[in-house]
C-alpha cells in the first residue's frame, strides 16, 4: 500500500511569556510518532513504543521504518537524540514494576537496532535522554498513579547527568509546583537548547517549561512556560538549525516545528 504523508509550511499563530515566542512553522503527518521525535540535517524520526519511522524533512515523505517483532525485548521506548549518526532512544518497561531501563541505539543510514547500554532496576522509568556539554542526560520517572506499588510518587523523579562512559555524576530533582502540574504522571520529554536552557515536557499539556540547573542545591530552577500546540510527550531541538523546536501531537498524530524567538 502506498504510504500516503501530508506536509503543511505554517506561520499562522504563536504564544509569548516573560520575552520568549514559539511560532510554529512546519507540520508532519506521521502517525508513528507517539512517544517522542528526534532530528539530523535531512530526517525526522517519529518514535513509537515499539516503532520507529523515517521522514524527510523537506518534503514530510515517508523513507523507512523499524518495528520490534511481537515477542522482542524493546517494550517501551520514549524520546530519543541522534550524535553522529545514530539514534538513541530512552527505553523502559513501562508500566512493569519494578521499573527497569536502558538505552537502545540504532544505525540511523540504516535504521538498524546497532547497540544497548542497560541501568537495570535504577532511578526509576527513563522517559528520556539527551546529549549536551559533552555529557549524557537523562530523565528517570517515577508516577503517582504507582505510588501504592514502588511506595513513590513522581516527587522521585530525578533528572541525572552522565559521563561518556554512563556512569553518574551529578543529579537534580523538579520543583514541587512544576511537579503538580505534570500529576499523576511525570515529566516525559526534553531537550537542552542552545541557550543553556532545559525544555521539557508533561505527558499531556500543550505547554513547554523552561528550566535551568541551580546556582546551589539539588532542585532544578523553573524558570519560564511557553505554550506549544504539542499533545504529547517528546521534544526535540534541532542541533542543525538554530532555535528550531520539534514535538508531537499525537491527537492529531503530528510532529510541529517551531522558531523560538527571544
């Protein structure tokens, strides 16, 4: 069957708070895109929990995609970042408990499965993942609705900065009046911008929050909300273009582009 994709080019609103602007530019029909999206130079990837699909960026034409087999080990992938020319993807076994997490990584010429690096039973749920400053970062959820089952609620979601090799180095939790409003779930996407600013996302409201790391302490400093038509849970900023914001809509199963402007 041939696969059918729509491309729309868009300037026709946008939000500001406190001097900062999204204005979304482009939409992208791709279905697949139900947990996060991540982007190089040409392609936009649109993750599932078990699928990963490739799209150009130019045209919004469908290229490619990866499907775990039905009985395969990778459950629950979430968002995903791409370094040189490969994928990695924040993988869990969301909702099992006790929560276990990994990294899987693919080939992105290829879109092949090429590697895994695996935390076990850790922090808690990684929802995500991200490459900055010559780091890893990663998210590691935890979810009121569980609370009866880990004994935890999503004040235990911790964001946790790595070395090259994954071994830990420094960790941060959210603020508990940003906590409240990604309640019951948590915070499941992000994304460093050039600004030295952390981007990150709840589960289902249509807004961006803006955070930075803190002059002392260990809780990560909110500093702005930006709203964003995204009905979903990844993000992703654009390493190839300056100040180009991609997310997803999975209501109307869609990956938006937008400009940040300040």
């Amino acid at each position: 069957m041939k696969k059918i994709c729509f491309y729309t080019v868009l300037l026709v609103f946008s939000f500001q708070t406190a001097g900062q602007e999204l204005k979304k530019i482009a939409e992208y029909l791709i279905p697949e895109a139900r947990q996060g999206v991540a982007v190089d130079q040409n392609y936009i990837y649109g993750i599932g929990t078990r699928q990963i699909a490739k799209y150009e960026k130019e045209t919004g034409k469908y290229v490619q995609k990866w499907c775990e087999n039905e009985n395969g080990p990778i459950l629950h992938l979430d968002s995903g970042v791409i370094v040189e020319d490969k994928l990695y993807c924040a993988h869990s076994n969301y909702p099992d408990i006790p929560m276990t997490s990994s990294v899987e990584i693919w080939d992105t010429r290829k879109l092949q499965h090429v590697g895994s690096h695996s935390f076990g039973i850790y922090r808690g749920s990684c929802t995500w993942i991200d490459r900055y400053r010559q780091c890893w970062w990663a998210v590691f959820a935890h979810y009121d609705k569980f609370q009866q089952r880990t004994g935890k609620n999503n004040r235990w979601t911790t964001l946790v900065q790595f070395n090259n090799e994954w071994q830990e180095r420094q960790s941060w939790v959210f603020p508990d009046s940003l906590l409240n409003y990604f309640r019951p779930m948590s915070n499941s996407g992000g994304s460093w911008g050039r600004d030295g600013y952390l981007y990150c996302t709840g589960h289902d409201s249509a807004v961006v929050y803006v955070l930075k790391l803190p002059d002392a302490g260990s809780v990560l400093k909110w500093v702005d909300t930006l709203s964003l038509d995204n009905r979903g849970q990844g993000l992703a900023w654009d390493r190839t273009h300056k100040s180009r914001l991609y997310w997803i809509n999975r209501i109307k199963e869609t990956v938006g582009c937008s400009v940040l402007f300040k």
